[in-house]
C-alpha cells in the first residue's frame, strides 16, 4: 500500500512538472508570436533582423527589431534609425544616429549614423531614406521572424495557430477528464461507505433481535467471560 501511495505521489509530481514544463512552453510561443506578428501588426511597425555584427554588442546577429514610422524632425542623436542604403529600394541598415546637419543646398536635415561596432561613419542620408526608429529589440528571435517573412508567413502563421488551439483544448480537454474521474472516484468511495455503514446496522439490528428472543425463551443473555490467567507450570487440560 506505501509502495502505491509512492508511486501515485511521484506521478503526481511528474504530471505537475510536466504542466508547469508545458504551459512555460506555450507562454514563451504566444509571446513570440506577439513580439513577431501582433505587435507590429498592430502598431503599423516593421519587423526586422539584425544580419551583421556592425551593432554589437548591443544587437548581435539575429536580433529582432521592430522598426516604428517616426517623423524624421523629432529623430535625435543616439536614436537608433532604420534606413534604405538608396531611396525607393528595400535594401537597409539599423544605425545609430551620431550627427544632424543642415544641407546647405535646400535647408533640409540630414542625418549621419555609424553601427556601434563600425570605426567610421557612414555616408550622410536624408529623411526620405528613413523607415523608422527602433522601438525595441529581441535577442536571437530575428531568426524566427525570417521564417514566418515572406510566402512562409501564411502557413507558418496558421500553423502555429492551430498547433497553440489545439494544445489548449487537449488541456481542457484532459482537465475535464481528470475532474471526472475523481468525481466517480469520491462517488465509489461514498457509496462503498454507505455500503459499510448499511451491514453494521443490520448486524447491530440481527444482535439487538438475537438477544430479544433470547431472553423472552428465558435464556441468560450471553455474557463474556474472562479467560484464566496463564500459567506456564499447570498440566494440560484435558
């Protein structure tokens, strides 16, 4: 009987385990897919990822970015800008912005930028090359966001979707069941009780009934006796 009550317990901690295990795993997907997809989405942001070493050690390769449209007058130095390396083309670099200029030709601002792992500069680009300011950055996930880029996108997406849907109702699913099975476990146990508590009233009743009829035959009610003490030097009784 220990030895069930062990093994009940120690199934028991695996199967907590493994919730905790499982639930940490779905937590760490959806929010992935928030970083990725919905947050963007949602905000009109870009995602990118970060391909060189030229922003290290800040964001190493693999970094995800998300990139959000910024009114090139309100960008100032140190802000962190998404730029094309030539306007209209799609093409870009995510640098930090370390001087503004005015051009001396039409009054327009100008930025220059340099990656924070770069020794030099790099050439001045205008407000129209802009796609944004760095909004914030996850380590290592920029791998993830290129798989689910481009024709990925639409079965990788569903995908994730369905595989998310379909973990959580297995879950429901396997809680329900788990309720179930304990409610008609406590239901036996209640009704093998009863059961229990049934036979000692009619054996009580039988005893009470017994003794009844034996004294209206005029019979001594039966008494217990007490047994002799004993004594290990008396000869056996015959």
């Amino acid at each position: 009987m220990a030895g069930k009550r062990t093994n009940r317990r120690s199934k028991g901690l695996v199967h907590y385990i493994g919730l905790g295990l499982s639930a940490g795993l779905l937590a760490f997907v959806a929010l992935i897919a928030a970083l990725v997809v919905v947050v963007p989405a949602a905000t009109g942001s870009t995602p990118y990822t970060i391909l060189t070493t030229s922003m290290e050690p800040g964001m190493p390769p693999g970094t995800l970015i998300i990139v959000k449209p910024a009114d090139p007058q309100t960008i100032q130095i140190g802000d962190i800008v998404t730029y094309q390396i030539r306007s209209g083309e799609p093409e870009v670099i995510t640098h930090r912005v370390v001087q503004i200029v005015q051009s001396t030709i039409d009054g327009e601002r100008r930025f220059i930028t340099q990656g924070d792992n770069n020794g030099s500069p790099d050439p001045e680009i205008k407000p129209g090359q802009i796609r944004g300011v760095v909004w914030y950055a996850v380590p290592w996930i920029g791998y993830v966001n290129n798989m689910v880029n481009g024709d990925a996108r639409g079965v990788i997406v569903p995908a994730i979707a369905i595989l998310l849907f379909g973990y959580a109702g297995w879950m429901v699913v396997g809680a329900i069941r788990g309720r179930a099975r304990k409610r008609r476990a406590a239901e036996r146990a209640a009704e093998r009780a009863e059961l229990q508590e049934r036979e000692a009233r009619l054996a009580r009743i039988a005893a009470l009934e017994a003794e009844q009829i034996a004294q209206q035959a005029g019979y001594p009610a039966p008494q217990q006796v007490a047994a002799p003490p004993y004594d290990p030097w008396a000869p056996p009784r015959p």
